[in-house]
C-alpha cells in the first residue's frame, strides 16, 4: 500500500469528480492522501476533506506564495486545528524566491521585503509545530540556503519533510543531516530531470517518501494531464525499477517513513 504525502484536494481542479479520484486513488493501492493547506481557507477545506474521507488526511499551514494575504499572525487562525485528530503536520511552509518583484518592475528593497515577510510567516508555522509538536511540510524554491538556515535551529524540536525535493544530493544530505526527509513527485520521471534522479539514486531509502503535488507534476506516462493521487503508484513503480527494488519494498518503506513522520497516519 501506498501513500501520498502531498496533494492539493481542495483546488478547483478536483470540483466535479473528487469522489471518483479518491476512489481511483484506492483501487490504486494509495491508502492514505495528506491534501495540504495553502493558506487558512485553504485549510478549512482541507479538514473538511479528512473528515469527509476516511483515507485523507490534513496539514494545516500558510505557503510562502500566499504571503500578501497573511494577517501578521498566522497561527490565530491555525489554531483551532492543530489538535484535530486527522491533522498530521504543519505547511505546506517555507520560502519561494522564484519570483521575485524585481523581475517585474521591483527594485532589491522590494526582494527584500518580500524575504522579510515570507521569513516571519515561515517562522511562526515553525513554532507553532515545535509547540504542538507536529512535524512539518517544507516548501522551498530557490531558497534553500535561507530555508535551511531558519529551520536548522528548529531541528532538535521540529522534523519536516522537503517536499518536492528537486536539490542536489549534497543538499539532501543536508536535510537528513536535520532528522527530516524529502519526497519526490512526478518530476523524476520527466526525461529532462536527470538531476533529480542523480539526487534519488543517493537517497537513503529510509529517508524520503512519494507525493503527487496534485494536480500538478503527473509522472510520465501521464505527463502533460491533470494530476492526482492514483498516480503516486506510477511514480513508485518508476522509483522502485530505478533503485532496483520491488515495488512491496518500495512501498512499504515509503509508508513506514510517511508514518514516522506523520504519527497521526493511522
């Protein structure tokens, strides 16, 4: 059996058959989906989802790309979560610099307020997980160095997984150095993502776990479709023959890891 450890469930994309792709998910082996909250509507929907399905569960959180419409405290809002039984982490947070307002007509000040606010929003997620002692979804987009930086002093109270992990296998080094993991999408089946599997081909096995990012990033042979989560079994039968495994193997190590950081995976 499979898990996702990432898909967006509550985005548009999935308004008109979200019953069908969780029962396609299931009939694919995926017997667990974390839909991941994006800012607080976002996460209200995601909850609302875990207890819709018996197979989904929630994290809770504000990504870094929402930041204009944070309120200077997030964790007011996230609160009222934290404790919920199908709520397994915090995120999906962290720091995007992939577009930054001097690309677009801004200045550096401009870059470097936006840092400000997306350090300060990523801060409180990180000690509200390290208060209610949920783990955490990274996001980080050309801001590893940053990202790391604010999450190291965390790391003896906080564990999170790098999501969507696409950095070198020096870096991923670095984040299982932390007690975290990563988890690998749809992008490392892509013939153009050598480096990635460069990266997968050094990962501890007990380190990282499989995600879709649906409705983003199907893995080929679906590549150019919407994406959802009955696709991770395509992405673990792809990983599985890279590292020359079973895919049982491939599976049930990527499960036991997925609830070994997310202890609430029941």
């Amino acid at each position: 059996m499979l898990i996702d450890t990432h898909a967006h469930l509550d985005f548009p994309d999935f308004s008109s058959d979200l019953a069908e792709v969780v029962e396609r998910a299931q009939r694919a082996g995926v017997e667990r989906i974390i839909s991941i909250g994006t800012d607080e509507a976002a996460s209200a929907r995601a909850v609302a989802l875990a207890e819709r399905f018996p197979s989904v569960y929630a994290a809770v959180g504000w990504h870094p790309g929402h930041f204009l419409d944070a309120p200077e405290d997030i964790t007011r809002g996230l609160q009222k979560w934290v404790n919920h039984p199908k709520v397994v982490a915090i995120g999906e947070c962290g720091l995007d610099y992939y577009r930054m307002p001097s690309a677009n007509g801004g200045n550096a000040e401009d870059d470097a307020r936006l840092k400000v606010v997306q350090e300060r929003v990523f801060r409180q997620q990180l000690e509200l997980a390290a208060a209610t002692g949920l783990n955490l979804v990274v996001h980080t987009r050309e801001s590893f160095a940053d990202t790391l930086r604010i999450f190291a002093p965390y790391a003896n109270r906080v564990r999170a997984v790098f999501h969507c992990f696409i950095g070198t296998p020096e870096q991923m080094r670095e984040v299982i150095a932390l007690g975290s993991m990563v988890s690998f999408t749809g992008i490392s089946t892509f013939k153009n993502a050598a480096n990635v599997r460069t990266t997968l081909e050094s990962t501890p096995l007990e380190s990282f776990m499989v995600e879709t990012d649906a409705p983003f990033l199907a893995p080929v042979p679906h590549r150019g479709r919407r994406c959802e989560p009955a696709y991770v079994a395509d992405l673990a039968s792809f990983i599985a023959e890279f590292r020359g495994i079973s895919l049982a193997q491939l599976a049930s190590t990527t499960s036991a890891n997925a609830h070994r950081l997310f202890p609430r995976l029941s």
